[in-house]
C-alpha cells in the first residue's frame, strides 16, 4: 500500500488506491480476515463483542445487537469510500495548486 502510493508521487506515476474498486477490495479482504482471525482465536465469544453489558431491557438489547452487527458489516464499504475520498481530495488538491503556481509563473516570468 505504502508503495504504491509512493510511485503515485513522482511524474506519470499511477496510484492504485484513487480507484474505488481497490480502494472496497482492500477493505473487504481486511474485514473478511479480520473476522477470520477473530472467530478462530476467541471461537463464538466473538458474538458478545455486540451485546451490550448495560442494557438490561430484552427487547431494546435486541435492537442494539442488530444495529452493532449493521455498523459492523457496513464498516467496510465507508472506509473503502473514505480511502477513496482522501485520495481523490488530494490527488485534487495537489492538481489545482500546481494549476495555480502554472499560471502564476506564466503572467509573471513571461
């Protein structure tokens, strides 16, 4: 990840993480290792990790359980748009603050 975000840096460099389908399959294949490596060392204790320990209402549990697995499964696609966002936003920036000192340099030196 990190070197390829590094060629993306230098001139006709390409960065494979401003793709959005890099960007959801690095996070998908994290999260699916993730609860891979978590099923295999705490077995089926993994599953307390959504029950809340303050609730004590059944039915409310029942409803914060279902959102905690939610937020757990959507979890992936946010950090692969987050990645994808950040990388867009600089890639952007850095685009228009070159755009800027061309033009500056154009009407000054010339």
């Amino acid at each position: 990840m990190l070197s390829s975000n590094i060629i993306g840096l230098f001139p006709y460099g390409f960065t494979v993480t401003s793709q959005i389908l890099i960007t959801f399959a690095c996070s998908i294949s994290t999260f699916i290792g993730i609860t891979i490596i978590g099923f295999t060392v705490f077995k089926f204790d993994l599953i307390k990790f959504f029950i809340p320990s303050s609730v004590t209402n059944k039915p409310l549990k029942f409803f914060l359980i279902l959102i905690e697995v939610l937020s757990y499964i959507i979890r992936p696609f946010s950090l692969g748009i987050r990645l994808f966002a950040n990388m867009l936003a600089g890639h952007t920036l850095i685009y228009i603050l070159a755009s800027f000192t061309h033009s500056l340099a154009l009407k000054f030196l010339f």
